[in-house]
C-alpha cells in the first residue's frame, strides 16, 4: 500500500498531466489499466 504522502503526490502527478491535455484519452486509459493489472486489481 501506498504511504499518505505517496497517495498525494501520485494524485497531484496525476491531476496534472489530466488537466494539460499531455495525453490522449485512450493512451490515459490504457496507462491506467496497466496500472491497474500491475497491482493485481482485475475487474
């Protein structure tokens, strides 16, 4: 699990490229289901 200040700054991070457009939303989607299946959290 995450640490409170890890939690943070991965939700700042991730805020952050969301809000400049930096990825297409089906790169963003595909990032965040490898994310995903990396912490074994299968739909």
């Amino acid at each position: 699990m995450l640490s409170e200040n890890q939690r943070k700054l991965f939700a700042d991070f991730h805020k952050s490229v969301e809000a400049e457009g930096i990825l297409d939303e089906k790169t963003s989607h595909l990032i965040k289901v490898a994310a995903a299946m990396a912490f074994s959290c299968y739909p």
